[in-house]
C-alpha cells in the first residue's frame, strides 16, 4: 500500500486431544450447551440436555458401554456446527481399542493420519468395528466439496463429505468437540461453509514473518476451517521471495523457493490455499530502487514513491517475469494482481501533472483516453496473463475505476478493502450492481495495522462476532440489497494483517492480536446465522479449545 496504509494465534494448538487414552480424563460436558441451556440457531434437537454438571467420565469405560442418556446436545465448536438432528445414546469417545479407519492408499489417508496422531490412535483400512471413527467419501452427498456428514450411532462416529476438504473439517470438529465436551453427542450433524473464501491475508514484505510462524498460523486456521492464505510479499519496504528472473530486487531477508513449496505443501494438507500478490503499478519500491529508471515522476521531476511509470515497456516486463515464474511455485487457483493506490491517480489532474502518461493513454485506447485508462489497461494486461497462467485474478478495490474508455475486465474477482480513509472511494454497492464478485477485507473491521497509523486501531474479536457479517463491507452498515449480498456475489472475507510499523509488535505478539479476532472471521463466513453462544461464552469456549 501507498498513501493510507493497509495495513497467529497467541498459542500453538495447545497439545494433542489426547496423549496415551488410557489415562485421558474428559470432563465437564457442560459445554455442550449454550449459553442459557438453549439451542444454537440452525440445529435441530429434543428439549432434554445433558445436565452441565454432569459427573466425569474416563476412558476405562468402553466407549461401546451401554446406558440411559437423555437426547445429545450439539458439540460446541468453532465455528459452530450449523445443523445437528440429536439422538438418544452415549455418543463417542475414543477408547483403548479405538482407530480412525480409512483407505490409507487412498484420497483420505493424509486426513487419517493426522486425526488420528491427534487423538493418540492408530490408522487401519478395511471395516470399521464398535469404537472406531471412520472416514469416506460419498460423492453424492449435498453441499459442495467443503460439506460433510458427522454420524455418531451405534458404538462408532463416522465422517463423510463430497471430497476430501469437507471430511477434514469433520475431524476439525471431532477434534474440537472432544475438547470441549468430551465426546461426540449422539446424532447426526450436517455442516457446510456459508461463504467459499475465508482466512488470512499477511503482509511478509514490509515484516518479515519466518516459516515456522506461517506454519503455526495455518495450522491454527485449518482449525477454524479457513482456508485461504494470502501472501502480500512485495512492496516499497521489501522484495521477501527467492527470484531468479529478477534476483536484483530481492530483500536480505527472504523465504527461498523451497521454503516456499513447504508452506505450500503444508497447506494442501490442511487444505489452505496459498494466494500470491506482487502489488503493481504501486508498492513496487523494491523493483524501483534495483531499476530506478522506472520511478513514477510528474512533469516537474518529483518522485511518487512506490509507482512505476507505466508508459515504460521494462515495467510490464518486469512484473510479467515475475508471474511467470512464480505461477508454478503457487499451484493454487487465484493471483493477487493489488492494483490499489497509484498515486498518479491520486492528484488533482493527472492529464497534467504526467503529461507521458496521458500520452501514452491515447496512443493506446484513442484520442478519448486518459491515465486513468492506462492504468486500468495496466490491470487488464496483468489479469489477462493470470488467466493465461491458469489464474483466476484478483485486485483491490481501488485499481477499478468508472467511466472511462476501458473498462476493467469482469471477470477480476473485487478485494474489497477502502473506505475509512478514503471518502472519495466507490461503494461497495456499485461493484455488485455492476455483476462484480466481492471478497470482504473491510478495514474497518478487518484490518491488524502494525502500530495503528492513520486512525487504524486492532480490530477486536468482539467487535467482529457482534457487529460484522459478510455483507457489511465498509463501514458498520450492512448492504441492503439482499439480493446482491449471497455467497455467489460476497464470496467471503480475510483479516489483513499489514507491516506499516513493523517493529511495533513482535510476531509473538501479532499472532496473540490476531487470535479472537480470527477466531470470530471464522464463526460469522462458515455460519451465516446468529452466533449461538454470546461474546463472553464465546472466548471462554475459544480458550478451552486452544484456538
């Protein structure tokens, strides 16, 4: 970022569910229900619950143990599961012979591993028996690949989904249900996300974050069911990934390429996409001071720090080397192509102030053209070779402008970020009427700016879990128009953390800023209904959990 900057949790998961089972004391199922004894929106269950002091149980009983129960109260989880039909039975807990079976040559081995490292069990493939946890496919199921279907009947729990991401957020919730309960309930719960697009965005070029803190933050998010990682690693104050098209405008402090494939590889495990941004026609300090004869300069000499000028052919080359080359490193679907604060469009007339701008406009787009049209030509160029690269585009907000003679390509999914700090910044609403797909990074809300400059404060969870859902994109007021603000329009939300002052807190302390408030980004993008539990239930919940 330019003009008003832009700006993993505190703990790691705090230790597995369960060491050697044997000697695994579960307790209190009181978490099972919600605050006032009531049920959570989107669940279906009998009025009879399990009494929250209900006496301590352990692992010596089999998990097959018959006896009366009352019917189950939904987990408690976050986020929150968004349908559960109860049933009257023990539920499940993992015991002496307990295993996680699937088919360990198959698409869910990765899955089963690691659920079962978690919970101290061992992995088997063939029938599952009386006290297992069993994972499958089942194709047919409704809700998408990231959907699945959580069966806790007879002795036995049993995930299973549409694709793999959908049964490895069925052991995200097994995992934290016994954490927070001490067993499955018995029944079946349905879960789905209600918004495609969720996660974190991390600005590593102006504060430099290692691998094992990048790991430890996704490792966090896959808990949460997030599962976007955006990666904003080039600006004025840092060039932080391993190039060999352009090594000259690489920073001291780098992730090399094969650091690079580790964070990504990590991240098909948890099912984390990795999401790439080299900022461009602004934020490219880094390239200008290896190449400074690419400095934005208006026609009485003075620099704008950050743009390139764009009239100059070695600029587009430079950023195209780049995407080349860094499209096989990120395997996953979408590029970040930022876009946002050009500063030649930041004065009063750019006709005037960057006469070889203006220039260059109408020798490319016609007489009618103006620098706005040549930036926004910029954006198209780059989205089309995105899109040649197997990319689906991005771009913030503010790199998409009206009335000129280009248009920006609609095809370019809309980061939507401004307004605070920039009155004169276009409405969300106008990107929908226009038939653009908005992905939610309002400011306001969802901004970690390292040393709060220009009015940014640290978002709160609090704040987040009560007055933020996905169609209030800037500001405090939700869009009215409901027709423009489902899943299919509003494709879901990130928090940003941005490096404005990079020494202001240390990565020990960003990761504990950002744990409630990711933690409450992940309740209201997976669950588009009332949160269930209030704020105070909420963070005691959070704590319990280790998320």
């Amino acid at each position: 970022m330019g003009l008003p900057l832009r700006a993993t949790k505190a703990s790691c998961v705090r230790g597995l569910i369960a060491g050697a089972v044997g000697t695994l004391v579960l307790t209190g199922l009181g978490c099972q229900q919600t605050d006032g004894g009531q049920h959570p929106p989107g669940t279906r269950s009998s009025p009879a619950q399990s009494s929250p002091h209900a006496t301590t149980a352990t692992s010596a009983r089999s998990p097959s143990a018959p006896h009366r129960t009352a019917a189950s109260a939904p987990p408690r989880t976050i986020p929150s599961v968004r349908d559960f039909t109860p049933a009257s039975g023990p539920g499940w807990r993992p015991g002496g012979g307990s295993r996680v079976v699937a088919d360990l040559k198959g698409p869910l081995a990765d899955e089963a591993r690691m659920i079962a490292a978690e919970l101290g069990l061992r992995t088997t493939s063939g029938p599952a028996r009386r006290g297992d946890l069993s994972l499958a496919l089942a194709p047919k199921e409704s809700g998408g690949g990231e959907a699945y279907t959580l069966t806790v009947a007879g002795g036995r729990a049993r995930i299973t989904g549409p694709a793999d991401a959908g049964v490895f957020y069925g052991t995200r919730t097994v995992k934290q249900a016994l954490r927070s309960g001490g067993r499955l309930p018995e029944g079946v719960i349905h879960d789905r996300p209600g918004r495609a697009q969720r996660g974190l965005n991390l600005d590593i070029a102006r504060k430099f974050f290692s691998v094992g803190w990048i790991e430890a933050r996704m490792r966090e998010m896959a808990d949460l069911k997030l599962n976007q990682l955006a990666l904003h690693f080039s600006d004025d104050q840092g060039f932080r990934i391993q190039s060999t098209s352009h090594p000259e405008i690489v920073s001291s402090r780098y992730l090399t390429k094969d650091q690079v494939r580790q964070i990504v590889a990590l991240g098909q495990r948890l099912h984390i996409t990795l999401i790439p941004e080299i900022d461009s026609p602004g934020h490219l300090g880094a390239v200008i001071r290896a190449h400074p004869q690419l400095q934005l300069r208006n026609a009485g000499g003075t620099t704008f720090q950050g743009s390139v000028d764009i009239s100059h052919p070695a600029a587009a080359r430079i950023v195209d080397d780049l995407m080349r080359e860094y499209a096989p490193l990120f395997p996953g679907r979408w590029w970040h192509l930022g876009s946002d604060e050009y500063l030649a469009l930041t004065v009063k007339d750019p006709q005037a102030s960057f006469p070889k701008l203006a220039a260059a406009a109408k020798k490319k787009y016609g007489p009618s053209a103006r620098v706005q049209d040549l930036v926004t030509g910029w954006l198209n160029d780059r989205a089309r070779l995105a899109r040649q690269l197997g990319k689906q585009p991005k771009a913030w907000n503010d790199g998409f402008f009206a009335g000129g003679v280009v248009q920006p390509a609609k095809n370019i999914e809309v980061e939507y970020w401004t307004g605070r700090l920039k009155e004169t910044a276009r409405q969300p609403l106008e990107y929908l009427k226009e038939g653009r797909k908005v992905v939610n990074l309002n400011d306001s809300f969802l901004y970690y700016v390292l040393g709060e400059p220009g009015g940014f404060t640290y978002p709160t969870g609090e704040r987040i879990y009560e007055d933020w859902a996905p169609a209030v994109l800037r500001g405090s007021t939700p869009i009215a128009d409901t027709s423009l603000t489902g899943p299919d329009r509003i494709l879901g939300a990130r928090l940003a953390i941005w490096g404005d002052h990079p020494e202001a807190q240390t990565p020990v302390q960003v990761a504990q800023g950002i744990r409630l408030p990711l933690a409450a980004l992940a309740q209201r993008v997976w669950d588009p209904g009332k949160p269930p539990l209030s704020w105070s239930g909420f963070t005691r919940l959070a704590e319990r959990l280790g998320v």
